[in-house]
C-alpha cells in the first residue's frame, strides 16, 4: 500500500475520532449503570433459585465486556477529551473489570503498534509460533505450546489466570506511575470485594462474581484471539510489515447480531480500531461505513469464527494458519520423502493451509 494511500485512509477516518462528551456520559449510565443493577438482581434471585439467577449473571457478564471497552477506549485517551477524565475513569473500570489500568494502557500501546509484526511479538498478544519456529523448538516448548493453544486452557483456564494471577503483579521495568496504579488497582478490588462479602456473606459474593468473571474473561480472551486469528489475515517481519495493513488485514471485521454488537461496545469493528485507535466505539461503524476501503476487510461471522479454533500455527509460505492435524499430515510426507528409495507415486492430499485469495 503506497504512502499516499495509506495518508488518504487515515485522513478519511480523522472526522471520526471525535469525542463526543454528552455520548460518553451517557454510554457510562447505560454500561455501568445496568452492571450494578444485575449484580444486585442476581443476588435477590438467589433466595428463589440458583436456575434463576444463573441467566441473569450471563447478562451481567456481558455488561462487564461492555464496561472493559469504556476501560479500553480510555486506555487509548478516546473516551473524554482531558487525558485527566480518560485517566480517573479506566482506573475505576479497571478496578471494576480487575484489569490495572496504566499496566494495560502501556502494554496494548505496544500491542496496536507491534500487531501482526513476527519479529516484535510478545507484549500484548497471545502466543503465536510460525511452523519453522515450532519445528526447531525443544519438546518441552512445543509440549508448552500445544497446552497453550488447547481451548480449553484458553478460554477457561486463560481468564482465571490472566484477570485474577498475571495482572496482580508489576511487569519487571515498570515505571513508578504503573506500579503506584497496581497497588491501587489490587487494595480497591480487596476493600470492594471484603465489603461485598461482608454484607452478603462470602458464599454469595462468590456465587455471583465467580460466573460473572469466568464469562466475561472468556468472551474478552475469546473477542481478542479470533479479531487478529482468523483466514486470511496478516503476519510480516519488520522489513515487509506494514501499520496499515496490519490494520485492515490483521484485524477482522467480526459482524455480530446488534444486541452483542451492543454489548460489545462495537469492537467487531476492530481493523477500524487498529487503523485509529483515537476513534470511540460510538465511532467505529460509522467510520467503517462511510470509508469503501475498510469495507474490503476480511468478515468473520459467530459461525465462521469457530473455524478459528483450530488454527494453531503461522504458515509463512502459504501466507496462512494451519492445524497440528495438517502439521503432521506435513511431517509424516517429508519423512517419508526423505528415506532412500521411497518414491511417492501419488502425492497424498495434505490441506497444509487456506490459500489467500
């Protein structure tokens, strides 16, 4: 993408990055605000059934989603206009979302500005190995690897361990400012939930917050990974790596029903986001709507991303992401390829990746 394209989409976008004070306010009222009324709900359900209030924490997570994009947007200082606002409120949203907010303002930075780049991987992202890489590493790295990308302990395990472990502590070479909002960060949520606990009792607090964070983490790890892990999308080294189409083609178009398009405060938009993250998600589909080029980005659909489940390695070749299944069908034919003598009449049918179109 030559220089005066990409000027030409960033100054297309510019209009968009607009906050909009009485909007924000008000997406607070309608975020937070609903939050707080369904923890209170889900704790008077369960004086009539477990049943009932089960549902009622689903919904409730699905707010607390919401609130980590009023979270995010500040974290990107698009969210108020005083950097003072943006500040004071992702604190208060990271407290309540358990996230410390000036540690994830610092690494997502890194994230937006390193994103789909192969050689500056490893701050902000998941963990992602090339095929190349996989097949030089150690058996204990790929054994590591292979535990990692299991679904399971992505989804489910990644949560507990990334909200309620990793974000307790300082990442080594913290600034002053980052660590004081850890502290901070981790003494609110102690007097928050010592408080709740005390005055419902901490069998409750623990019915009721537990689901709330174990399906909020999993939609948030679930929204992050499929929005940059998807057919077609796009990983270079630094010297063919470029910021916009690291934006438009590493980052999908995940079009969601309105309601979760709703309560996900727009971040299916996410290759608008990544070409301008100063853009609210008020903002976001506006912008893709009236810009032709981001229309071009790859969608993703709640059925097509489940695809995205069993993409485990970067094939640099094929320019696309490949199963362990198809790794070994690989394996197996070059072995096979490399004994003496052994000629292939027919070469076997291995899908080794999606070509690009």
């Amino acid at each position: 993408m030559s220089k005066i394209k990409i000027n030409q989409l960033k100054k297309e976008v510019s209009p968009y990055e607009k906050t909009n004070t009485k909007t924000s306010i008000m997406q607070i009222f309608n975020t937070v605000g609903p939050l707080l009324i369904l923890w209170y709900a889900s704790y008077l359900s369960l004086s009539v059934s477990y049943l009932l209030t089960l549902p009622i924490l689903i919904v409730t997570a699905g707010f607390m989603v919401r609130t980590f994009i009023i979270f995010h947007d500040c974290c990107h200082q698009s969210f108020f206009k005083a950097r003072k606002a943006n500040d004071i409120l992702g604190t208060i949203t990271g407290i309540l979302t358990l996230v410390p907010y000036e540690q994830w303002k610092n690494s997502h930075s890194i994230h937006h500005a390193t994103s789909s780049n192969l050689d500056k991987r490893g701050t902000g992202d998941m963990w992602l190995l090339t095929v190349d890489e996989y097949m030089e590493a150690s058996i204990w790295k790929k054994i590591a690897y292979r535990v990692y990308r299991n679904p399971f302990v992505m989804l489910i395990i990644g949560p507990i361990a990334v909200f309620l472990i990793e974000y307790r502590f300082n990442v080594k070479g913290a600034r002053r400012k980052e660590r004081v909002n850890v502290y901070v960060t981790n003494i609110s949520i102690v007097i928050l939930y010592s408080a709740l606990s005390f005055i419902i009792g901490w069998q409750a607090f623990l019915m009721i917050q537990g689901p709330i964070l174990l399906v909020s983490g999993l939609l948030g790890i679930w929204l992050f990974y499929v929005q940059h892990q998807f057919e077609d999308s796009y990983f270079e080294h630094e010297d063919e790596w470029s910021y916009v189409q690291a934006a438009v083609e590493g980052s999908s178009y995940y079009k969601l029903p309105k309601v979760l398009q709703w309560i996900t405060g727009n971040i299916g938009f996410h290759h608008v986001h990544h070409l301008s993250p100063r853009v609210p998600n008020y903002n976001l589909e506006e912008a893709h709507n009236n810009t032709l080029p981001l229309q071009k980005a790859t969608t993703i659909t709640i059925a097509t991303s489940f695809k995205s489940l069993s993409y485990r390695l970067w094939d640099e070749k094929s320019k696309a992401f490949i199963s362990f299944k198809e790794l070994n069908h690989y394996i197996r034919r070059s072995k096979m390829i490399a004994k003496p003598g052994v000629v292939l009449e027919k070469e076997p049918k291995v899908e080794l990746a999606r070509k690009v179109n």
